[in-house]
C-alpha cells in the first residue's frame, strides 16, 4: 500500500490523477519524525477541506495528525502549509457522511453499502452508527502570519 500511495502522491504533484477527488497530505511521522505522504478523498465544505478516516484513530496519517496538527496539503499542483483539527464526534462525522452522499451520491453510496452495509432507506441513525467508528480530519491554510485562519460562524 505504500508504494500504492507514493506512487499516486507523485502522479499528483505532477498533475495525473484524479485530483479532483483526491489530496496528499504531508503529516510527520509521529515516531519517525520523517514526511509521510497520505492521497486522501477530499470534500471541501465551504471553503475548507476535509478528509475522512476509514480505519477511524487507528489510521497512521491520522494519528500523525493528532501528534502534529501542522501539515502540508497538496491539492491541484499547488502546495500549501494547514492546521489539521481531528474530528472524533459521530454527530459532526454524520454531517460529514450526509455531505457526501449528497454530493457523489452513486460513489460514496456504492463505497458504504459494501463497506459499511449501509441499508437501501438508510436514515440519519444509520450514518450515525457508521461514524462511530470513523474519524474526520478539518484541513485549515495557514495564513501568512503562520495562524490558523478563524474557523467561520
């Protein structure tokens, strides 16, 4: 799988690949202290990225992340410095879920009937029990002053 990823990671720097969908994050190795490249899905949802965690806490990147919120997010040939804020909340994952559904409906409705066994009349309950175990990550620019831009009302 890491090959996999460094793979892709390089054929979207370079402008290949689905980078409509799909970011790498640069976290730090937790332990190792090394750069550590992550594609991920991405949703922006006014203005500000998200990812998700299909593994939950337990994923390396995003417990890289929870070690040092300060990352680098490739997106579309540009490269830019951000603050990460783990999300573990299931109320706020569920949000997250229903976004997506909504947005890539045939996608993301195929990727959890077969991962998640979501039902064919899923209700707001259902998303809920999924994002129990999911984690999101809130991907924030820095500004050039080196802070977090404030989060909006």
């Amino acid at each position: 799988m890491r090959r996999l990823n460094a793979r892709l990671a390089a054929n979207l720097r370079r402008g290949r690949g689905p980078a409509g969908t799909v970011l790498v994050l640069t976290t730090i190795g937790r332990r190792s202290g090394l750069p550590r490249d992550t594609p991920l899905q991405f949703e922006e949802i006014n203005g500000v990225l998200h990812v998700a965690s299909a593994r939950g806490t337990a994923a390396d990147w995003f417990r890289n992340v929870v070690a040092e919120p300060r990352v680098t997010v490739t997106l579309r040939g540009r490269e830019f410095a951000a603050v990460a804020e783990p999300v573990t909340d299931p109320v706020r994952i569920a949000d997250f879920l229903l976004h997506r559904l909504r947005a890539r409906p045939v996608m993301v409705r195929a990727i959890m009937t077969l991962t998640e066994r979501l039902p064919l009349r899923w209700s707001r309950a259902d998303l809920e029990r999924i994002a129990a175990s999911k984690a999101v990550v809130v991907l924030r620019e820095e500004n050039v002053t080196g802070a977090a831009p404030s989060p909006a009302p």
